[in-house]
C-alpha cells in the first residue's frame, strides 16, 4: 500500500475470473429501470474471484462499499440500491476517504434515483451528509470510474461521480 495519497496502488494480485458468470449480468441489470435488484450481484460477476470485502454492511445500506481486485489491481467500489440516505452519504464519505489516504482507484456503479428528500430526512442530516459526500468524490485524488447501471438523476448523480466530473 501506498503511503502517500497521491500515489496509487500497484496491482500484484492475481487475475481470476468471477466466480459468477459475467453474462448472467445482463439478466441481472437489463433494460428496465423501474426493476431493482441488489448492485452485490453485479460486483460478483465483475471483480477477481469474485470476492468483496464489504465495508460496514450493516450501516447505510442503501449504499455498498467495499474493497476488490480488478485484473489484479485493487480497487475500491461504491455501488447503490436505491435513493441514498444521510447514513448511506455518511458511509460514503467515509469509503470515498479511506481509499484516497490508502491510494486505491474507485469504482462507481450508480443506478441512483438521488437522495432521500422529506421532513424527516432533512431533520437527519441528508443536505450535510449528502454535500460532504459530493466533497469527498470531488476532492478524491485516486482514479475514479463510473459505470451507470441504471438511471442516474438528481444530486444523487453527483454523489456517485457522475457525468460532471467527466
């Protein structure tokens, strides 16, 4: 790892294919964006192995991170299931954060409605929680893919790297 947040990790793993079969992904996602389904089972067909270390899985689950490899490199994913919550930004500040300190690239897989909107959000904290998460993804240093998956609307796009930091 490396000790500088300016520098990336250098890919020394192993390239494996998914344990899943990366065709089933288009039965998974395909062309309805009304469908849900849990973005888990399109990083099973997509990283090395297929293995996931999931961060904090039980804290803002509408919101997956983790880490993985990709063709041997590590890499951090962010992907969504839903609208993001104040817990769910929290959490993806946090991950987003984490990977700049260690050098590790995102990856974004966004199928992003936005972010919960409402009273009792808003009495939450989503406007805070939900800017410092558009901080931290503008202010990442690390490599940053998006892979859109689905819809991408609203500031929930900006969230999850979308198309403005193109």
């Amino acid at each position: 790892m490396s000790s500088s947040s300016s520098q990336v990790c250098v890919g020394s793993g192993e390239v494996k294919e998914p344990v899943h079969d990366p065709a089933d992904l288009y039965g998974i996602v395909g062309d309805n964006l009304k469908r849900t389904y849990d973005v888990r089972e399109v990083i099973a067909r997509t990283l090395d192995g297929s293995e996931f270390n999931e961060f904090k899985a039980r804290f803002g689950e509408t919101l997956v991170c983790g880490f993985g490899h990709l063709y041997g490199y590590p890499v951090g994913v962010v992907g969504n299931n839903g609208v993001l919550f104040s817990e769910s930004a929290q959490k993806g500040t946090h991950f987003i954060q984490l990977c700049c300190q260690r050098g590790i690239p995102l990856i974004f897989l966004q199928n992003i409605t936005g972010f919960m909107v409402g009273r009792e959000a808003e009495a939450g904290g989503i406007a805070k929680n939900g800017a410092k998460m558009v901080m931290a993804v503008s202010c990442a240093k690390v490599p940053k893919l998006t892979v859109i998956i689905g819809g991408s609307y609203g500031a929930g796009n900006y969230g999850m790297c979308g198309r403005a930091y193109g």
